[in-house]
C-alpha cells in the first residue's frame, strides 16, 4: 500500500465556457508569435536599417535564454502553493509587463545607432520571451489539470489551438488592412509599428485576465502531484489537503531527470 492515496485530475467533461476560457487564453501567444515571425526582423532590418546578423544574433540570444527559462518557470509553477492556485497567479501577475516589453520592442528611442538598436532589440526581445514563459508555461499546465478524461483534454488542446491560429488570422487581417495598407505607407512606415504593437498588448493583456478570471472557478478541482512518474515506478501524487500541509513537488533537475527517464519520453527522444 502506498504511503500517500493516488490523487488524478477528475475524469470528467468540462462546462463549454470553461473550453472557450481557457482557449481564449492563447490568444497572447498567438500574436507574439504573429509580431516575431511577421514584423520583429523585418521592422529592425528592413525599416530600421539594423544589419540582418545582428538581428538574428539578438533572436538567437533570446531563443537561447527561453530554453532555459522554460524548464525554470516550470518548476517554480509546480511548487507554488497559494488560495489562488499553481497557475492562476502567475498568469495574472505576467499580463501587463508581457505587454509593455512587447510594446517597448516596437518603440525603440530615436537616434540609436546598431549598437544600441542591437542591444534594444536583444533586450526587449528576452524580457518579452520571459514574460510569456511566465504566462504561457502555467496556461499551458492548466489545460492538463483541468480534467483527466482524455477526449476532454482533445478538446481543451483543440480549443487552444484554434484561438491561437484565429489570433493570427484576425491580426494579419487588421495589421495589413489597417496599420500597414497602402494609404498609410505600408511596411516600410516606422511611424505604423509603435500604434499596431500598443493595440496588441491591449488585446494581449485583456484576453490573458479574461481567460484566468473565467477559470478561477476550476481553481478547487486542481490536482496537486508529489511527484513526477519514471519508468520504474508509478506516480504517486498527494491530494491537495495534504500537499498545502507542507509536501512539494521536485526540485527542478530532479523533475527534469525523472521526466527524461520515462519511457515515452526516451521513444520520442530516439
């Protein structure tokens, strides 16, 4: 018998409004994939002027420091404990600076020269990154924890999906039609970038509260895992009485380690 009861997230299907809330949650990193594939490169080489090697070398470096940040903000979700939850305070508390570094990335001062467009670019490009890890990562744990029924879990992953690729959609209908059209000199106008980035952190910062606050009601049907399953063992997780009293979950490395040893994972690893 083992030491603590087998706790799972409730085999059960999920209120409509609470898929749509949670899927609306994406819509954020929807269009900071949109601004980053579309506009970054282009606005900071082709508009500013910024030679493309450094522009890939800045991407590059915070590519580099959201590998790492990634596994980080994981582990520090997992082993939070609060009224509110492991997930729900970490997506409020990243919803306006997630915004003000992706605006600050589209509104560089006047006069910088490569240096410093580089070292702007660098730095507003990481903060940006780090602040959707903060967000995104316990969004994306929420989905898992919501239930347990596995056709439920299509449908939240569906739904997630579906708002992200609508959120590219609609931003490229609205800044090509709008922001950048013809009359208002395109792409190539640097004036254009600075409205188009402020109107997406709005839209960012309004569709992450809304997606955290149509959620809050799910908070008291989270589960709370001890652990993390290997190959050898199973998983045994304490019920989240027991886990507020004082246990945790794994140390970051020690979760890494034990998640790499599993057996789906070592197949998909090759």
């Amino acid at each position: 018998m083992s030491e603590f009861p087998i706790y799972t997230p409730l085999d059960r299907e999920l209120p409509r409004a609470t898929r749509f809330a949670f899927g609306l949650g994406q819509v954020a990193e929807g269009l900071k994939n949109f601004g980053f594939n579309f506009f970054v490169l282009f606005y900071y080489n082709s508009v500013l002027g910024l030679p493309g090697s450094l522009c890939g070398l800045a991407i590059g470096i915070a590519l580099i420091f959201d590998a790492v940040s990634d596994p980080v903000m994981g582990s520090i979700s997992d082993n939070h404990r609060s009224k509110w939850g492991r997930r729900h305070p970490f997506m409020v508390a990243a919803a306006l600076p997630l915004a003000l570094s992706f605006f600050g990335l589209f509104a560089p001062p006047a006069g910088l020269g490569s240096t410093g467009l580089f070292l702007w670019l660098t730095s507003f490009a990481v903060v940006t990154r780090l602040m959707m890890t903060v967000y995104h990562v316990p969004h994306i744990a929420l989905g898992a924890e919501l239930t347990a029924n596995f056709g439920e879990r299509t449908r939240i992953v569906a739904t997630r999906q579906i708002f992200g690729y609508i959120a590219a959609f609609v931003m490229a209908a609205v800044g090509f039609g709008y922001f950048f059209s013809d009359e208002r000199g395109g792409r190539m106008n640097p004036e254009a970038y600075a409205p188009f980035a402020l109107f997406m952190s709005a839209v960012m910062v309004l569709t992450i509260l809304a997606s955290a606050w149509w959620t809050r009601d799910q908070i008291p049907f989270l589960f709370y895992p001890s652990c993390i399953p290997s190959a050898s063992s199973s998983a045994r997780c304490l019920p989240p009485d027991s886990t507020r009293s004082g246990k945790r979950a794994q140390p970051l490395f020690s979760a890494l380690w034990a998640g790499r040893s599993a057996r789906s994972f070592r197949s998909s690893d090759g």
